[in-house]
C-alpha cells in the first residue's frame, strides 16, 4: 500500500510541475526546499541511530560489512551492463549482416 | 558528496545519544513518513520540469532501458551475494543493494524497519557513491563506456554524472542521466517490496 502511496505522490509532483502549475516562489526554490527536507530527514534518522546503543557499539563491523556489500553490488552491476553491452553489438552485427 | 548532508547524520546522532529520550523512537517512524512523501513529492516535480527525459528515450531506442534494468539486477544479486558472504537475511541485504548508492532515501526508508539495517544501508551506499567516483574513470577506460555508468547507480543523474560526462562521451552522458532517472524511481518501489519479503 505504501508503495502505492509513495508513486501516486511522485506522480502528483511530476504533473503539476509539467503542467506549469508550479507557483513561481515554489519553482524558483525546489532544490532548496527539497535539500531542506532531506537534511531534516537524515538529522531524524541520526537521532534513530544515536538512541540505539547496540549501533554505537558496532559501528566498526557495519563499517566493513558496508564496504562489502557496496563492493559485491559494484562489480556485478558492471558485470550486468557488460552483458547487456555484448547484446547490443550482437544485435548491431546481426542488423549489418541483414544490410549486407 | 556534501559536507551538510554527513553533518545532519551526525548532529542527529549525538542528539540521539545525548538529547533525545529511548521514548522518541516511538514517534520516529511517523515523521519519516511525513517527511519522505515530502521529499518525493518535490523530487516528481523535479522530474516533471525536466521534459527532455521522455524525447532522449526515444532517440536512443528503448533498448537503452536494458542498461538501468542491468545495473538494478546486478546490484541487488550482488549485494544479496555479499550479504550471504556476511551472514545477512536476504530482505535485508537486497533492500540495501536497491538503495543504488542514493543513500538518503534507502537508509531513510529502511530505518523504520531497524535502526541498525538504516545506518547499514546509510554507510554502504555512501561507500557506493565514494567507490563509484574513484572507479568511473578506470572502468571507461579499461571496460567500456556504458559499463562506467553501472557503479554509478541513481547517482548517474547528479553527483555522479559529471565524472562520467568526463570520462566518457556527450551520448553516455545522456544514457547515464536516463539510467539514473530510472534507478532513482526505482528506488522508492523496490526497497520496501524486498524487505517485506
């Protein structure tokens, strides 16, 4: 349901602001309203870790745990797009041949 | 990355440990609501001033949008992968990989489940975005242009993208600004599915 929630309201911004229905103080001020809101968000989400002690005490094995999760997701993301690379020239090959 | 954005994080957290009561936990979640359908809300206007996304999608093909599904696929199997390596549920070690480096948004979205699995997610996506600017570079050079977007993740529409603008060439450029668009939408819908699996 959230999720829901979450697009119809991505969505409701992304309309108004295409239909120009934007008030010009709103526009003028997006990235920083935007940023705003962002750094309240984080400062509550410091509050959330700092409350929790079991965090404080572990911050050494989250630190590598998140060097080897954001490693593991680097290498095989580009792993990924190297596949989807070969099946573009593959495809471009097979559109020459076709010409030929 | 922005000084302002660490300084946040980090006043919040000696707050947390020197001002803030155990009890305000109770109420976080709801202000993170509130205010994460606030940032949304002004990231689709974001979206809706930019009308060029749509006619740039067309002029390169719709197969462009295998690049973005690549990267989404491959970091979320990664981090599963590395997340197996570490003793992780998979809910939660894929919902940190969907995150695709916008550390903001995931680690916000996941600190209503755990304290402990948002500032995990917090720490590894800025560790994506640290090690994405470092390796862009290389990647192009030794791998290829479109495989230097992938490290890049959601961030290959902003903080990442003049890096790849450099280091590669205007027609990426335009296909990482795409990818970044797609992964940032992206972002929003897949956390929560994975960690409720």
């Amino acid at each position: 349901m959230r999720i829901i929630l979450y697009i119809f309201i991505i969505l409701a911004g992304v309309f108004i602001s295409s239909k120009g229905k934007l008030n010009e103080m709103v526009e003028k001020n997006l990235s920083k309203l935007q940023y705003a809101s962002l750094l309240l968000l984080l400062f509550i989400m410091g509050i959330n870790i700092g409350i929790n002690d079991s965090i404080i005490n572990e911050f050494g094995k989250l630190g590598f745990q998140a060097v080897v999760l954001s490693l593991s997701s680097i290498i095989l993301s580009v792993a990924a797009v190297k596949l989807v690379t070969i099946y573009f020239k593959h495809k471009e090959k097979a559109v020459q041949q076709d010409e030929l | 990355m922005s000084f302002s954005i660490i300084l946040a994080v980090v006043a919040g957290i000696i707050s947390g440990l020197f001002i803030f009561p155990d009890a305000f936990s109770v109420h976080i979640g709801l202000i993170i609501d509130i205010g994460l359908c606030l940032l949304l809300f002004f990231v689709g206007m974001d979206i809706g001033r930019n009308k060029e996304i749509l006619n740039q999608i067309k002029s390169n093909g719709y197969k462009i949008l295998l690049i973005p599904c690549g990267v989404a696929l491959g970091s979320i199997v990664g981090s599963i992968l590395g997340g197996f390596a570490l003793g992780l549920p998979i809910n939660e070690s894929s919902a940190i990989g969907a995150g695709f480096g916008w550390y903001s948004l995931s680690a916000i979205e996941l600190s209503k489940y755990s304290a402990e699995t948002g500032a995990l997610a917090f720490i590894t996506n800025v560790c994506r975005e640290v090690f994405a600017l470092v390796s862009i570079p290389y990647i192009a050079k030794y791998i290829g242009n479109y495989e230097a977007i992938a490290p890049a993740g959601a961030t290959a529409m902003d903080t990442s993208l003049p890096v790849i603008s450099k280091a590669t060439d205007a027609n990426t450029a335009i296909v990482s600004f795409i990818t970044g668009v797609v992964l940032s939408t992206l972002v929003p819908i897949l956390v929560p599915i994975l960690i409720s699996i």
